[in-house]
C-alpha cells in the first residue's frame, strides 16, 4: 500500500514550486532557540573532513562554525539564496516533487541534512530512497522540523497531522526505506510554548542511519 494517498500529498497551492521559491527570501524560518539546538545536533553527529549535502537548503546551513568539511553540496530553489550560502563548496536547483532524483553518485556523502523543508516534499519515500543511495554505508539523514511552515505549500498529511504525528510521518518515510535505521528521535517542546511568543519554537528531529 502506498504511503500516502493523492489527497494526502495534494497542497493548497497546486502551482509550480519553482514560482513561489522565485524571488529570495533572506529571512531564518525558525528562530534562534531552534538553530543553537540544530547546530548543537550537528555538532554531535557531523564530523570534520567529511562530505555533507544539505537537501532544500537555502543562505544558511546552520552548520557549527568550527567544522571545516571535506564539501559541502547545497541543493534549493533559488539560485540567489543558495549563492550567498557561505558553507556550500557547490549546489544544484532542482524541484523534488517534479524530480526526486538526485544529480549524484550512489554512496558519495557521509551526511544528508534537510532543516525545516520536510513538509513540502509530495514523493518522500521516493526522495528518502535517493538520500539512502547517495549516503555511504552508515552514513546519516537528519530531518529537522518546528512547527512553522508556509501552510499553502505544505502537504495535506501534514497540515492535518498534530506535532506528534509529523514525527510519526517522518518515521514512517524512514522505514519505507529498507536499509535506514532511525537512530534517535527529538521532540522538544519548550514548557511555555502554551503561551505563545515567550516558549519558542519547538524542535523536532528524526535521525536515520544507512545500516546496509
Ligand atoms: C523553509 S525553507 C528552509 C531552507 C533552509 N533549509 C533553512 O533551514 O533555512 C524551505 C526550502 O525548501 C526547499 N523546497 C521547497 N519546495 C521544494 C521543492 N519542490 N523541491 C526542492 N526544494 C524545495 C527550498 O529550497 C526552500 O528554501
């Protein structure tokens, strides 16, 4: 059975993503509580001198300042935004849900990250496969996510789902991947959050690891 059905993968603006993503956005989608836990995570689980590729990235990769990688391989939308990324060695613009194949050779990165963008991919499972090729044997997915989204471009199965069950979501495309493993699971929810502004940005991540 699939995934997901059509309904769940439909998105309230059906347009071409390339339209929306057309003009640069120089703003942090998340704030800064959620980028110092973000980069706090890469710091544990990325490693110097290694190959990274960071997956619908954009002019910040959140990377720790004082790791210098092997290269870094950038991927998004808008040329602008990833051209002024200062951590990305090189980087591709493609759409995913038109074509979720990516442009590189199977086993060829220690990491893949993708911050924030997991909600607007309508083939997950099938761009989770292509992550799964390009990482080298134990290599890691990190898939962040808050709570924040641009609602017309996001996914029905994610629109509808509760914080809880985008977690959920996010493991269920892991385990469509045969060979993934997922390794740890965050769900941090500031005690004020209730309150609105004074909580912060919930942080969410679920880490996979290529086993086989
Ligand atoms: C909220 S931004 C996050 C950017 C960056 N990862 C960050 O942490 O600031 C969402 C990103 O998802 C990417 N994106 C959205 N739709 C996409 C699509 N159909 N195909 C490929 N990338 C897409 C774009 O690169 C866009 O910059």
């Amino acid at each position: 059975m699939a995934l997901l059905n059509d309904w769940q993968r439909s998105k309230l603006d059906p347009s071409d993503d390339s339209l929306f993503y057309d003009y640069p956005r120089f703003v942090t989608h998340v704030d800064s509580g959620f980028i110092g836990q973000l980069t706090d995570l890469y710091r544990k689980y990325l490693r110097p001198q290694t190959r990274i590729l960071d997956l619908m990235s954009s002019w910040v990769s959140h990377l720790p300042p004082e790791i210098t990688f092997a290269h870094v391989e950038g991927h998004g939308m808008n040329r602008e935004e990833l051209a002024a990324n200062p951590r990305l060695d090189h980087f591709f613009i493609q759409n995913l849900n038109q074509n979720p194949i990516l442009p590189l050779p199977d086993q060829s990165f220690d990491a893949v990250l993708n911050a924030v963008s997991v909600q607007y991919l309508q083939q997950p499972e099938l761009v989770f496969a292509e992550v799964y090729r390009v990482l080298k044997p134990q290599g890691i997915f990190i898939v962040s996510f808050s709570n924040r989204m641009f609602f017309q471009k996001a996914i029905q199965a994610w629109r509808d789902a509760s914080e809880g069950e985008r977690v959920k979501w996010v493991q269920r495309y892991f385990e469509s991947v045969p060979g993934f493993e997922v390794v740890q699971v965050i769900q941090r929810v500031a005690p004020l959050s209730w309150v609105g502004f004074l909580g912060g940005d919930p942080f969410y991540a679920v880490i996979g690891r290529r086993c086989t």
